[in-house]
C-alpha cells in the first residue's frame, strides 16, 4: 500500500511538471507572429472592435497589394493603413477611395459597413537595385488601424483617431 500511495505521488507531481513545459518553452522563443485583435466591452453597452476586421496582402511585381474586409457582423468603422520598409528603400501607395494624410497613414475615404471590403491600396517599393539577387529579402511591412464611426450634433460622421481607452 505504501508503494502505491509513493507511486502516485510521484506521478502527480510528474503530472504538474507536464503541464508547465509548453509555457517553459514559449519562453525561450525567439521569433513571433501576431495577427488578429479583441473586441473591448465597456461598461454602457459601448463596444470597441479590434478584431472585427481582417487584413489581405498579396506581394507580387514589388508591390503589395492590401484589402481591408469588415466582419458580416462588425460595426461601422473608419480605417487607415500605413506601410513599412526601414529606411533602405521608399515606398509610394496608390488606390482608388484612399487619400494621403500628412501624418504618414493612407486615410479611406468611405466608411466600412459590416460585411464589406476596402479598395485595394497598392504599396510598391522604389528605388529597387539593378543587381538584385533571388536569395535577396525585401519586407513590406503594413499596420492599419480602425475607429468606430462617431456623429457630430448634426448626424455627420466622423473619425476620431485621438480617442483612447482608459482603464479603471
């Protein structure tokens, strides 16, 4: 009897062990990718999506052509998108319904209904060298963000990309 209890002690602590290695080795990455976002409830009823859209690229001829796509479900919102290089290389962007704004962000122009897709914006990469090898690697990296469709005193839609969220 006294084996058996030895036994499964033993086992049990084994058990614990088992169950903390995956978190032990996620420490000891190195590398991550993250995509996707959360939808905040606050208190009120107010929602703030972050996860009720979807990003599309597709890289070809040294641009990457990027679409926006609203859950069916998601609310109205405002969207902007910017792209990254490093400082090795410019980009110019292009798309019917997105409009340059001065602080670096592609603005589109319309407001994004649930269920709906963004133009495309192309975002190309200049100034490429003549001698580029195949082994080369180029990244284009773009971020887009989006704000829920606010109203002025008149009904008039607005975004409001200074708002935050402040916890309790």
């Amino acid at each position: 009897m006294k084996k058996k209890s030895i036994f499964l002690f033993v086992l049990s602590i084994a058990l614990i062990f088992a169950t903390s290695i995956n978190s032990a080795l996620a420490y000891f990455t190195t590398y991550a990718e993250a995509s996707g976002g959360y939808t905040l409830h606050l208190g009120g009823g107010y929602v703030i999506t972050g996860g009720g859209q979807d990003i599309k690229e597709e890289f070809s001829d040294w641009t990457k052509r990027v679409t926006i796509t609203n859950d069916p479900d998601g609310q109205p919102v405002f969207v902007r998108a910017r792209a990254f290089s490093g400082s090795e290389y410019s980009l110019s962007y292009a798309g019917d319904d997105w409009t340059a704004g001065e602080d670096g962000y592609w603005y589109y122009d319309r407001i994004l209904n649930g269920g709906e897709n963004t133009t495309e914006l192309r975002v190309r990469i200049e100034d490429i060298p003549a001698d580029v090898d195949i082994g080369d690697h180029f990244n284009v990296v773009v971020i887009y963000e989006t704000t829920p469709v606010a109203y002025d005193e008149n009904g008039n839609p607005y975004a409001d990309w200074n708002s935050t969220l402040e916890g309790e």
